[in-house]
C-alpha cells in the first residue's frame, strides 16, 4: 500500500500585537477587517486561525471581549477553521485581561506562553516617527521595562480555567530551549494531556533567535522530552518567516504564518495574510506535502471538534 502523504498543519495569525497599524497599510485592524482576512486566510488552507483583537478606533492591541465578539461569530459562521484565540494578548496587559475573551469564547484552541521573558518591541522605534499614530511610540518605547509575564502560577491559571474548566487545548508557544522543560514539568504533573502542539517561537527579541541551528536544537530536545507526545510547528518573527518554516515542513513540523508574525511577503510588504497562506502553500506542495484541512487538524491535535 502507498504510504501516506504526512499532512502539515497552516496556522494563519491575522494580526497579532506586535505590529503597529503604520507599519502596513495591509494590518486588519477593525472586525470587519480580522473577520474578512480571517476567512479569506482559511480558504487559502490554514487549518488553524490565531486570532488578537484591535481597537476598531486606533489600531491600538485590546483585549476587549465584545471586540472578538464582532468577528469571531462571522468567522465561525463562514469557516470550519479552528479558531484559536490568544491568552498572551500583549505583554502591556494584565493576566484577566489576556483570559477574558477566551473565558466568553470558550474555543476550541488558545495559546498558552510558557514562560516570562523580555519581549521587546521598541527596536520598531527606528522608523521615521512622522509615520506612527501618535500612541504608538510610547507603547513600543514601554515594551523596554516590561516583562511578559508567564509565571508557573499563571500558566496553571490557564490551564485550569481553560483546559479544565472548557476542554481548550493549547498552542504551546516556546521562546527558548527552557520552555519544553517547563513543558515538560506540567506534563509530569499531570497538567496537560498529550498530543502536545509545540509551537516553536524564533526571533523575538527576548527569545531564541532564527538561527537555523536553534531550530534543530529546539527539535532535537523536544523529542527527548516528548517523543511521540508532540507536534511542533514553526513561527519565525520577520523576514525570516518563510526560511525557518520552510525548515519546519522539510523537519516534519507544522507552520504559522500570518501579518502578526511577519509583515513581508518576498521583497515587500504582504498584501494580505491569506497571501502569505497562498505562498507557504505552494512551497509545501512543492516539497510533495498535503496541507491539512481543520478536520485533520482536529483530528492530529485532540481537539474537541
Ligand atoms: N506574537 C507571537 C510572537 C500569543 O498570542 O499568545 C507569539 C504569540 C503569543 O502569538
Ligand atoms: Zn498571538
């Protein structure tokens, strides 16, 4: 019998915190725009969308739930994507922040960030300030004295209000090597149910680096700790997105792409996430791999459907 074609899983992260609105004129800021690019991501081929909220008004990162209410519905109803709300929202926000929209959602998938670290948005600084909204300087310049806060007490939070209390499964987003073995930890408590999606985090500043060795040191790890347990998948900040998650697929890994993450699409700017879905498309049918529908994601990852 042929052996099967492994399938890869595509998340699309729409819009993130990270990004400023003058950044792109291509960043979905209001609902109707997560909402439209959302969708039009998912009948690129993501399986998975990783979605943050905006302030319809600014741009500016909220965390708001009656704001993911105005594009979450519109997804769910013209999609069977798996929707993947975050729970790190920015690190400007407090943990009941970052927890509200998923507690009001209750989805299928949320990403739980598995430890504090510096994450730094101020080198964004270096753009003609002519360019930015007027908010946005001093909200890169505070991501200087700010920690992203992740404490082994806040993860068991989110793990017993939305893994317990909702049966949510998790992105596990690791910055660094350290993470699987916090991962790791919760696993030996019992915390939290394999299969585990691992969702390796490159290029942060604060975090690992996208240096191709971190990637396979990351990997080599991971499958110590976790063996058979696990699914990795691959997000690399900025230009160096599509490299590194080019990488991932040829390494047996999952991708996310998506305007949080990167902004560049080739040479220039990415005109709209579901291109950068259409383009990592296309690379991984060029390495001869199937993209996973949401159903086949449902099934590799254990969600609750
Ligand atoms: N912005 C990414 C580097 C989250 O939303 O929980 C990581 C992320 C975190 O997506
Ligand atoms: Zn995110």
């Amino acid at each position: 019998m042929a052996k099967q074609a492994r399938k890869v899983v595509i998340t699309c992260a729409v819009t993130g915190s990270v990004h400023t609105p003058s950044m792109s004129p291509h960043l979905p800021v209001t609902p109707d725009q997560i909402a439209a690019e959302a969708i039009a991501a998912a009948e690129a081929g993501a399986a998975i969308l990783h979605l943050h909220a905006r302030d319809p008004r600014d741009g500016r990162p909220t965390a708001d739930p009656a704001v993911f209410m105005q594009f979450l519905p519109r997804i769910k109803q013209a999609t069977d994507a798996v929707i993947n709300i975050s729970t790190g929202g920015s690190s400007l926000m407090s943990l009941d922040e970052r927890l509200a929209a998923a507690t009001q959602a209750q989805p299928e998938m949320c990403s739980l960030n598995m430890g504090s670290m510096n994450f730094a948005l101020f080198p964004m600084l270096d753009r003609p300030r002519e360019w930015q909204h007027e908010w946005e300087p001093t909200l890169l310049e505070a991501t200087r004295s700010t920690i992203f806060k992740n404490t082994f007490a806040d993860i068991e939070t989110i793990l017993e209000r939305l893994g317990k209390g909702f049966g949510t499964r998790f992105e596990f987003e690791c910055y660094d090597v350290g993470h699987l073995y916090s991962l790791a930890h919760f696993r030996d408590r019992g915390l939290v149910e394999p299969p585990f999606f691992i969702q390796f985090v490159l290029g942060i500043l604060g975090g690992i680096g996208t240096d191709p060795e971190n990637l396979a040191h990351m990997k080599r790890i991971a499958d110590k700790l976790f063996g058979d347990d696990y699914r990795f998948s691959v997000l690399a900040a900025g230009r160096a997105q599509m490299p590194l998650i080019t990488m991932a697929a040829a390494m047996g890994g999952n991708v996310r792409v998506g305007l949080e993450d990167s902004l560049y699409d080739g040479r220039g700017l990415a005109r709209s996430n579901a291109d950068q879905v259409k383009r990592i498309r296309a690379i991984l049918e060029g390495l001869s791999l199937e993209v996973a529908t949401p159903e086949e994601a449902r099934a590799m990852l254990a969600l609750k459907g």
